[in-house]
C-alpha cells in the first residue's frame, strides 16, 4: 500500500451496510397459561431467565413500595429454603438471583453458567411458588431500605426527580415513587405482601424469558416439569387512571443550603406506550435531547458549558409517563439554563426541523439497531417489552422502516402535541437561598423540604428572596 | 420441533450458530502486531452481529501527572473531542452518531481510552477520526474554556455534589504519600482551573504517540484486511522514539496504620479501609481478588454474612482489589445502618478479616469464588467494544495480550494457601488506612 496515498481531508467513505433482522426465538405456553420464550444464543456458557409478573408497582393501592418489597422479600425464604441457603445455593454456582419492579412488572431474574441451567430454575421455580415472606426477614429489609430511603434523601437528582412526580402526577399513583416512601414502608406487614403476591404472582399472569446458552427443548420441558402443575387464577385489573391534567407552569425549588450545583427536572405528562405516534416521539426526542449530539446537550454543554450533561425523555407505561429534561448546573447559571431549555422546548414546537438535522438523526437511530439487539440480556428485554405491552411481533423489525418514513412535518405536529413548555413544572434541587431570585422571573417559586414539605419563602431565602 | 410436557406453540427456527456448547468459555483468537511506528494493532473477529468495535488506549493517566496538574490527563481527553486538522470541533461525537455508532472516552490513574463501536461497514471512519487526532489536535482558547467548564461540573457532578462522593479521594490520599495515585483523576478545582493551552500542546505531543498506543479492533471484519487499514491510516504517524518518563517511586512498606476521619454533607456513616497489596501484573493480585469475592461478592458472602445478616450493622458492604500498574489497594468499604456507628463496622471488618486468618477458607468456598469469577469473566466479555477493551488491558496492563485467554485457568489454579498468604501479609491492621466518612456533627444548613 502506498501510504503518501491517503486522503486525510474528508471522512472515509462507508461501505455497504448489511441488513440485519431481530432474531427469531422460541415460545410456548403452558396449559395454566404461563408462557416461556426462549432465544438461543451459544457463543458464551451463561443464560439468563427472567419470571415477569404483570403487576408492578401499579398494584400498591394506598401503600407505596409494596410491589417493591414483596418483589424483594421472594428470594428470603421459601416453604424448603432459608434466605440464607438460597443465597448460598445459587452463589456456588457462580450465579445470581435478582428481582426489580417498575409501575407494569415485577421480574426476577437469574443469570448463571448454563451448565448449572437446571439448577438456577428450581431456584427460581422456588421462589415464585413458594415464597414464605418471613417476619424476620421483612424487619430485616426494612431497616435496610430505610437506610437507603435516607440517603437517596441527600442526592440531589433524586430529590429533583421526586418533587417532580409529586407536582406533575398529583392525585395519580405515579406520583409515589414505586420504592415506597418512609411512612408507606414503616406500614407494610408481612400479611400485605402474602396478599399481593396471591393476587399478582399468577402462572397466567406471568411470563419467562430465557436467552443465551439455553437449549429451547430443554427449557419448555424444565419448565413444564417446574411450572405446569401451578394452577391460575383472576389476573388482576390492567392499569386504567389516567394521569392528571396539565396545569400551566410551576418553579418549584427542593432547598439543600450547602448544594454546589443546581440538579434540574423540567417537564410535564407524556405518552403511553402503546401510543400511535411512538416512532415519531422517540425521533422527536433523540433530536431535542436524547443524544450527545442533541439541540439540548449540544447548547447547555457543548456551546455553554454549563453542565457535563443535559438530556430528554419520555418515560413510557401503560398510562402516560413524564416527559422530562434532565442536567445538573452551577449555581450561578440555573436561571439561564432553565431559559435555554424552555427556549429549545419552544423551538421544536413552533418551527419545522430542518431536512438535514432529521436526516442525522434518522441516521443515529436505524445505524443503533444492531448495537441494541448485540446481547441475549438486550434481546430478552426487547423481548419482554412486546410480551408484557402487547406491542406488535414484528416492532423491532419494522423499526427502522418506520423511522425512515418519518417527515419534518409530522416532527412539528407532534412537537405541538407532545411538548408543552406552558405546562413546565421546573423543578431545581439546590440551594434556595441563591435560587429563589433568579428563578423568579419564570413565575411564583414554591419551596419544599426533602421531604416534599412546603416552607414558608420568608424561612428559606433568608431575606434575598422576592416575595 | 414440538417439546413434550404440554406445550402448545412453538415457533422460529435456530439460528444457524455452531451447535450447544455447555460448559466453559471457548479462547478469544486474535491476531497481532506492532507498525513500523510502534503502534500496536490488535484484531479480533466476531461475525456474529454487521458491528465493529474500535478501541484505542494510550498508555496514559492520572499518574503521569505532576502535583500542580492534578486532573490534566482527563481534562486533556475533553480536548481529544474538540477537533483536529480535518476534524472540526465535536466532529467525532456528530460524524460517528450520523454513521449510527457509539463513542466516547475514559480516563483513569494508569490509561486513557477511546472508542466508537460502528456499524462494520463504518470501521474506516472510526480509523480515520482516531488517527487524525493522535496526528494533530485543534487547540483553541474558546473550546478549552468550555471544557474546562464542563469538567468542573462533572467534578460537582460526580464527588462534590454527591453524598460520599469524595470517598475514595479521601482515601487515596492518605493511603499513599509517593505513588501518584494520591489524586483522583478527576484532579483538583484549582488545578483544573490552572490548566492551560501549552500544557495540552505538551501533552499531546509527550503521550499520543504511536508507540504509546494500542489499537485493538473487535468484530465483524476480516483481521488481515484490519490491519491493513490500521497501517493505511495511522503507519505514516512519526514517532520520534523519545522514551517516555513512567513514575517509578513506590511507596515504602509501612509499619503503622493511618486512620482519619472525613465530614460530609451524608445522612449516615461509611467506612472504607484500604490495604496495600501488589500490582496487577504481579502474581499475588489475582489471590487478592478472589479473597474479595470470599469476602463481599453476592449475599452468601462473608462481610455482607456478618455485617448485613448477623450484626444488622451495615446497609451495604463490598470488598473489591484495585488492580493497578504500581502497586494498588484492597478495599473494603461499608455503609452503616440507621443507629450504627463507622468504629463498629470497622471492627466488625476487622474480625471477620481475623476469623479468615485463623481458620483459613475451606474448599466449597473455594469454589463459589472460582464460579463467581468464571461468571463475571464470561459476562465482561459478551459485548465487542468490552472484549476490545479487555484485549487492550492484557496489551498494556499486563504485557501480553494472550492473557485474557489464561485468565480462568489462573483463577482455577488459586489455592486456599495463596489465599492465607495474601491475609497474612496484607490484610492486616499495620497496612491498613481507615477512613471514618461521617455525617457533619452539626446541621448542615449552619
């Protein structure tokens, strides 16, 4: 090769690109109704399985976080094994055993070398069907997620993210966080999770996915012998309440006296997940904020330097989650960020994007795909998404397509729809003393304690403030 | 296809991957070489996915800085975004999103990487945009203030803003006097605020050399045709051969343990205790963290056992070997639980650390660890720009990029007697710096 040959001066030209499908995978269902998905993937020794309840933190009624513990409390004893020895067993194995909860699910999930396949599922067939919610245990957790309560108190983001659910769904169960609160937590008894876990943790309310080094056959039949004789019940109620109506702007501050930053929620109710124009808000947003490359990140970083870094979302449930801006800013600038991302929040809405920056965009997001189905974890999740919201079968496949018969003109239409800078709740975690002024020129501020409570402005801004 | 047990549906086919495998991970095969430049090249394919991760490290980091300095290696990688001859100002960042790729950097007390993962058919560009910048940087006044500003955020950001997030500062900076792991590689305010355009100049010109570097490209390629765009792009790259300066100072063996206490704006009290040990590269490192999973890896684990389960005295506690090119630390850190003090977790530390000395760690034990480990190997391999990553810390950490490929027959080979010896000769109370983090003990708002 003749080096002094090389063209330095522009970007190499790209090949050709190959098409690529979502893999195909395997699922049946048992005759008590649970069903088992399995995608096959054999390049590394590890397979994952996750058991997935339709019942997240939707169903904790008046009792926040319930979801969330009883989740917790299944892999701490079970009618033939002690938390301790469920531990230990599949520890040795080299494995884990995980659950989570968000407002729609509740999963556990295990991950372990496939040749200790079998084991891992009658670990996990244990602690789904058998669960025994010991008090000990429960007093146990509690004190620890109290602990954890309290320091999620002095972090900044979390405070800002709180506050904001508070304001935005008031009266609606998101505005509870679905990891309970210190009060709803103290409540819960044992007898409240033996009830949840009857209602929710049903064969034909529930699903499994497994994905890598899983022999389909095998697993159907591991699953049959572990689930089939499980018998179902009612499944409870789908989500039906719809979020709050918007409201007109509120500036609200979560005061913390020593903050050296300003952490910043500004936002309002969004979409659903089974929205129609789903594509077209998520391109809406990876333009707005969703990417390095952003309107939003590009000026509060890149041509301000105000902050490492600002983001969009929508975050998306069976009801109307939150769109949301997210950063953290010195203190001296909060008011002009908050300007700057109302300002792009205006923009995105009221002019039609140009050609060529939809065309960037569209670029990011079709040249992602293969990145997000690289893993058997990020295809069994792709997976769980269509199975617990019912999304089409082929959703993955006719993304890309979609995305590219995406038009300028449908970006401002649903920009107007979707984003409402006169309905903001602007919500900064910092110290109020510094911020109740320059955030006064937005409207009347309102603030609160970390606990949400509201103080009096006379107490907190300590005479700098305006009335 | 129709499973017995009462299934009822079943659909898809295979996919045409080599048959099941059960057992253990199979070797990573790759190919390597050095350009006539000094820069390393290194080639794995992967078919699986029409992805290429390219990942490039210097040979770089936080310890190659001077007091006075501190934070430079890192605010220096910021600039690395900022544009080259042919590159304009956040041109990595906007020309590998629009291809559809991934990128970023990192920096730490020994490396400095950068990476893209790209659609394959892309792999020129990421070569292209990282060779233009190890040849050239724009260095300008205006994008230099404006990453200066971003990096003290992301300094508030990440430690000062953070509850315990200047822990590990206030650590390393008691547990080492010489080696120049003493500052956190994010570096001071005042040092950050100091830095200037020369020093960058310097810097580029002393570190982003090709024979300071390793280029390692994971994917679906075809590694001669790799290597051979590897040399189209970056083999007329001059490299002067000046040999670089390595900080070589370690620091003495110490007789005696430091213990200090550290107020913060956080709700309950934390304790983190560093041990010193060997370097990475030695042979009592990869003992020293399977002593960790024994210790804190999973619920079954002794310190989350005793201080978690039994003693209800922590809310959290981890155990983990710093593995660095000079010789680096054992941590072990806890978070109390409500009503508890950091004086009881440390001594609760302490004493399961005695039990270990004194009755040893039986065979079962043993083997979780080795199974544990085994898993998270397996599991820190699964993604290209991962295993790229890891390619190059064999290159450059260790010396021997073929090392990733023993990793779970030395993990398989630790003995419980390896075991003892690393509790003997470092986890012990004269070796230790203690770090009582605790909440102001008057309110914060005063």
């Amino acid at each position: 090769m003749d080096r002094t040959t090389v063209d330095r001066s522009k970007p190499p030209r790209p090949g050709r690109p190959k098409k690529i499908r979502f893999p195909d995978y395997f699922e049946g269902t048992l005759p008590n109704g649970l069903k088992v998905i399995v995608y096959e993937r054999h390049d590394l020794p590890l397979a994952m399985v996750d058991f997935v309840v339709r019942g997240g933190a939707w169903y904790d009624g008046d009792k926040p976080g319930l979801a969330n513990i009883t989740a917790e409390m299944l892999t701490k004893g079970t009618a033939t094994r002690t938390e301790r020895e469920i531990a230990e067993e599949i520890e040795s194995l080299g494995g884990s055993i995980e659950t989570w909860t968000t407002w729609d699910c509740v999963a556990i999930g295990v991950t372990i070398l496939s040749r200790y396949f079998r084991n891992a599922m009658e670990i996990l067939a244990d602690v789904t069907r058998r669960p025994t919610f010991p008090e000990t245990e429960l007093e146990l957790f509690r004190e620890r997620h109290l602990a954890y309560l309290l320091q999620r108190k002095a972090q900044p983001s979390a405070l800002a993210s709180l506050q904001f659910f508070r304001t935005v769904y008031e009266g609606h169960p998101y505005a509870s966080p679905p990891d309970g609160t210190e009060e709803s937590v103290r409540a819960i008894r044992t007898d409240h999770l033996k009830d949840l876990a009857a209602r929710v943790i049903l064969p034909n309310n529930s699903f499994i996915v497994a994905a890598g080094d899983v022999d389909a056959r095998e697993c159907f039949e591991t699953c049959a012998e572990l689930f089939g004789d499980w018998r179902g019940g009612e499944t409870p109620p789908a989500a039906d309440m719809p979020p709050p109506e918007r409201t007109g702007v509120r500036i609200q501050i979560v005061d913390r006296p020593q903050a050296v930053q300003t952490s910043l929620r500004i936002g309002h109710v969004g979409i659903t997940m089974k929205d129609p124009d789903y594509i077209t808000v998520m391109l809406m947003n990876t333009l707005l904020g969703g990417y390095f490359g952003s309107r939003i990140n590009l000026n509060l970083r890149e041509d301000k330097g105000f902050t490492y870094h600002a983001s969009s979302r929508f975050d998306k449930w069976m009801q109307a989650g939150p769109f949301s801006v997210a950063t953290d800013v010195r203190n001296e600038v909060t008011d002009r960020a908050v300007e700057e991302i109302l300002r792009e929040m205006e923009r995105i809405r009221s002019e039609r994007v140009a050609k060529r920056e939809l065309e960037d965009v569209k670029r990011y997001v079709t040249g992602s795909f293969p990145r997000q189905i690289e893993t058997p974890l990020q295809i069994a999740r792709s997976i769980m998404m269509i199975e617990l919201y019912g999304l089409e079968k082929d959703f993955y496949n006719t993304f890309n397509p979609r995305v590219l018969a995406v038009t300028p003109a449908a970006i401002l239409d649903t920009a107007r729809r979707t984003i409402h800078p006169e309905h903001a709740v602007i919500v900064a975690a910092g110290n109020a003393s510094l911020l109740h002024k320059t955030l006064g020129r937005f409207g009347p501020v309102e603030v609160f304690t970390p606990d949400g409570e509201p103080v009096r402005v006379a107490d907190s801004s300590k005479g700098t403030g305006t009335p | 296809m129709r499973p017995e047990g009462g299934v009822q549906l079943c659909m898809g086919r295979r996919d045409d991957d080599a048959p099941p495998r059960r057992g253990h991970a199979t070797a990573i095969t790759f190919e390597e070489c050095d350009l006539l430049n000094g820069l390393h090249v290194i080639v794995h394919e992967d078919r699986h996915l029409p992805l290429v991760a390219v990942n490039l490290w210097y040979h770089v980091g936080s310890k190659d800085e001077e007091p006075g300095k501190t934070g430079f290696a890192h605010l220096f990688e910021h600039m690395m975004f900022q544009g080259s001859e042919n590159v304009p100002p956040n041109g990595h960042f906007l020309l590998v999103q629009k291809a559809g790729g991934t990128l970023n950097g990192s920096t730490t007390f020994d490396r400095t990487n950068y990476y893209e993962t790209l659609p394959a058919h892309q792999l020129e560009l990421g070569l292209w945009l990282e060779a233009d910048r190890m040849r050239t940087l724009r260095l300008d006044t205006e994008t230099f203030e404006t990453q200066r500003n971003v990096v003290m955020e992301e300094r508030r950001s990440r430690y000062d803003n953070q509850p315990y997030g200047r822990i590990y500062e206030s650590l390393f900076e008691r547990a080492w006097k010489i080696q120049p792991y003493r500052w956190p590689t994010i570096g001071s305010m005042a040092d950050i605020r100091a830095a200037s355009l020369e020093d960058a100049r310097a810097f580029h010109a002393a570190y982003y050399r090709p024979s300071n570097a390793s280029l390692c490209i994971v994917g679906d390629v075809d590694a001669q045709a790799a290597v051979r765009l590897a040399e189209k792009y970056f083999g007329d790259i001059p490299d002067d051969g000046t040999p670089i300066l390595r900080p070589g100072a370690r620091e003495p063996k110490r007789s005696f343990q430091v213990r200090d206490l550290v107020y913060d704006a956080v709700p309950l009290p934390a304790v983190i205790i560093g041990f010193h040990i060997p370097p990475l590269a030695d042979d009592d490192f990869l003992p020293a963290e399977v002593l960790s999973s024994i210790l804190a890896s999973g619920e079954s684990s002794r310190l989350r056992r005793r201080l978690v389960h039994a003693a209800r005295a922590a809310q959290s506690v981890e155990a983990y070997a710093l593995g660095l090119e000079l010789p680096g630390l054992f941590i072990a850190e806890a978070y109390a639980q409500i009503g508890h003090s950091a004086q009881e977790l440390e001594d609760l530390i302490f004493e399961e650390l005695a039990v270990l000395r004194n009755e040893g760690v039986g065979e079962a034990e043993l083997a979780k660890a080795r199974n544990r480990l085994e898993t998270s190997f397996v599991h820190g391999v699964t993604d290209i720009q991962s295993r790229a990553d890891l390619l190059n810390a064999y290159r450059v950490l260790h010396g021997d990029t073929s090392g990733i490929n023993r990793e779970l027959e030395r993990i398989r080979a630790v003995t419980a007697d390896d075991l003892h010896r690393i509790v003997r000769s470092f986890l012990i109370e004269d070796n230790a710096t203690v770090v009582h983090y605790l909440p102001y003990p008057y309110p914060s708002s005063a």
